[in-house]
C-alpha cells in the first residue's frame, strides 16, 4: 500500500495561510488533502437546499482547481468519518493524520474518536490551532480560570497579541503534496442537497466598510458591515490576515473578533450552554411558549416593523443585520417570553454565519441568561431601536412593502406591557 499522511479540511476552507496544512506540508511527503461530508451533521439539516452545504461543496471544488496545478487533487469521503478513516485505513499506509482543532462538542467527540481509532494502529494525529488567535486555555484570569465577562477577557486578548501572531504560515512545501489529479467530489444531488437562491457574500475584506465601522455598524440600512461570517466560519478566509486589518484599521471591528473568541472559550468550557443557560438559576424561567406568537416572529408579521424587517431579511437572504439580530432576540425572549432555544435553533437553520458558539452566546445574552452582568432588566424598545437606528424606515421599507397599509399586522402585543410583564417573570423564578 501507497505510503501517504493525510490532511484532514474541516473549518479551514482555503490552502493559504492554514496551519494544519503548513505543518503537514513541512513534516510529511505524499499528504493527501481530504475532506468528509459529515453524514452526522447533514442529516440534521431540515432544509435541502441550504445554501451553506452548496457554498463548501463550491470551496471543496475550488481548493481541487488550485491543487490540479500543483498536480494534486483533494479525496472527498461522503458519511460518518470514523467509517471513512476505516476505508482509509484499509486503502492506504497511513503515516500521521494533521489537521486544524475545532471547539464544539460534536467536533471534540468526533476527534477523540478518530485518534483513538489511528492510535490503535500506532498513527499519531496532529491537531493546530488555526480558526483563533487564541484558542481557549490561552487567555486565564490570576487563578488560571476562564474568563465570566467579556471586558476583562478582551483586555487580556488585547496586551497579548503581538505582530508574530498575525503574520501566517507560508511558504509551502507543495511538493510533499501526494501526486494524484483524480477527484471524486460527488453532486450536490449525490449528498442528498440541491442548489440554493441564497446569494454568498464576497470573502473579500471591504477596507472600507472596516475603517468605518464604528460609525456605520449600527445601521440596517448601510452597508457598514463585512459580511464575512460565513468565510470566518468555514475558514475560506483567515482570521490571522482578518485580525491584521483590524488591527490596522478598525478597534471596533477587532473588537468584534475577540468577542467570537470569547464565545468560543465559553462554550469549551461550558458545553452545557448548547441547551442549558450559563447561569443556572436562568433555568427556571417559565416560558409562555406560545406557538402562535413564535410563527409571527418567525415570519415577520409581529406588528413590530424592525422586528418584522429583520426576520424577512433573514429568511429570504441567511444574514440578518447584527443591531436588528439583538433587537429581535430580545424581543423574542423577553417581549413574547419564549424560550431562547427557540430562536437560537431558527437562527441556526437560517443563518449562513451560523457558529454554535456565537449563535449562543447572542441568544443567551439577549435573553439574559448568558454572561452578561446585569441582564433581566434590559428589555429593548423596538420602537426607540428604529428611531435611533433606522428613522427613515429606508431598512424597513425595503423588507416590508405593505408597511403602510392594512396588510400590515397590528402589534401583537403591547410594549409596555410586555416589557413589566418579562421583568415581573424573570424576577419572580430567580427569587425562588
């Protein structure tokens, strides 16, 4: 058999600046790049034409083209991936696995699997940080713990970072790629999905709109935001080259980066967080659950036209502006008192930036159940959010035509009483 390493794509979407294939490429000869339709994750996926399955069937295409010129191809495994390494192991002399750590609990279960699977066989499996400048276990308080709240943790993050950091992995070794020109990368169709009408942001960063997105990023109807999350997301670009022009023009937008961190320690720290809140006692909210009110926030047709707005722009497009993403948890959470899970599981199945750490972390902060400090009473004002941040309904108009006319939904319930009503219930389940 063929002796050959593996590296294994996963989040890391692109062949620049990636550190699990830089160090395969580095250590090993014959590396055979390979990627696995996760059956255990697209089994889950309700809709069959998601657009996020269609974008990194197109990026698995796209590394094929540039690795065909270095005479090389990528080997594409469609199923559970513990089953694809037992075929790769029966096909192959395999001499070490590298690849790029993930976070989340389905990933670090996956892994602990498969090393222990190559182990048995005496193959060692690399793993790199790669999706983070720093990964959790990195940025500790005085007393070697994770970090509760944001701002000291940022504070950290901030006068650890040096420029080394930022400067990526290169050049390749390109010729200890394994010379094969032949790829297998089944349809769309073959996988069980079918093309999307969903349009993919460009993955080019707007220096631009990141100069200027502390002024711009609150408002709908600008474009003042990268709209880069799917990229950061499945790694078809780097954080360490985004970080850099953050770094070099916009603290604001750095800011946002480390916040994407610091979810992603929370949830490696706290896996209970999937379906639990962080704090405990948040648990015994009773939530009205009222399946009637959940369809018309899900449909935008609340009666609310920043609320409705953003829930239109979110269903027909997968992205939905970041300002409107807290309006509408908020009011979900606290104006209907329905469950946070509920929304973060829409958003999950909606959103083409979908990250399980940030989705929770933004759902656990607008219900108040997460890591903020001072969360139960903070209840937005719709009405006020659109004044300040929308006031000449330009973002409105745009997603809801019939604004102005009897098509358009009466509020389906009143702010200030909504507003008492969220107070009175938080604090009466935490005063048990």
């Amino acid at each position: 058999m063929k002796k050959i390493s593996i590296f294994w794509f996963r989040r890391d979407l692109r062949l620049e600046d990636n550190h699990g294939l830089f160090q395969a490429l580095s250590e090993s000869e014959n590396v055979l790049p390979l990627f696995i339709f996760d059956k255990n994750i697209l089994e889950k996926l309700e809709n069959k034409s998601d657009a996020r399955v269609e974008f990194i069937h197109d990026q698995i295409s796209k590394i094929h083209q540039e690795l065909e010129k270095k005479d090389s191809s990528i080997l594409i495994k469609y199923g559970d991936p513990e089953a694809a390494y037992r075929e790769l192991l029966s096909e192959y002399s395999i001499q070490a696995v590298y690849t790029n750590r993930d976070y989340e609990p389905y990933a670090k279960s996956r892994d602990k699997k498969i090393k222990s699977l190559l182990a048995d066989k005496d193959i060692p499996f690399h793993s790199f940080k790669d999706q983070l400048i720093f990964e959790p276990g990195e940025i500790l308080n005085g007393s070697g713990e994770f970090y509760k709240v944001f701002t000291p943790f940022s504070k950290v993050w901030l006068s650890k970072l040096s420029p080394k950091m930022l400067e990526g992995y290169k050049p390749m070794h390109w010729k200890n790629l394994y010379q094969t020109s032949s790829l297998n990368l089944p349809t769309l169709k073959e996988i069980g999905f079918e093309k999307s009408e969903v349009t993919i942001p460009s993955k080019t960063a707007d220096e631009e709109v990141i100069s200027h997105y502390n002024e711009t990023r609150d408002f709908p109807a600008k474009n003042g935001t990268s709209r880069l999350g799917i990229h950061l997301r499945f790694g078809s670009i780097s954080i360490r080259q985004l970080a850099q022009k953050a770094k070099e023009l916009n603290a604001t937008y750095l800011n946002e980066l480390i916040w994407r961190e610091f979810y992603m320690m929370i949830l490696a720290y706290n896996p209970q967080v999937v379906d639990k809140a962080f704090k405990p006692a948040y648990d015994q909210i009773p939530w009205r659950n009222n399946e009637e009110e959940f369809a018309a926030w899900c449909q935008g047709m609340t009666g609310y036209p920043i609320v409705d707005a953003g829930m239109r722009e979110l269903n027909a497009t997968g992205y939905m502006h970041n300002r409107v993403r807290m309006v509408v948890a908020s009011f979900l959470t606290k104006h209907l008192l329905i469950d946070w899970r509920w929304g973060e599981a829409y958003f999950a199945a909606k959103l083409l930036d979908f990250e399980l750490a940030s989705n929770n972390g933004g759902w656990q902060w607008a219900a108040g159940t997460g890591t903020d400090a001072q969360p139960y009473f903070r209840v937005f004002n719709p009405s006020s959010q659109q004044e300040k941040f929308d006031k000449n309904w330009k973002y409105i108009k745009k997603w809801i035509p019939e604004i102005n006319s009897d098509k358009y939904p009466k509020p389906i319930v009143d702010h200030k009483f909504a507003r008492q009503r969220a107070i009175d219930t938080y604090k009466s389940a935490l005063n048990q």
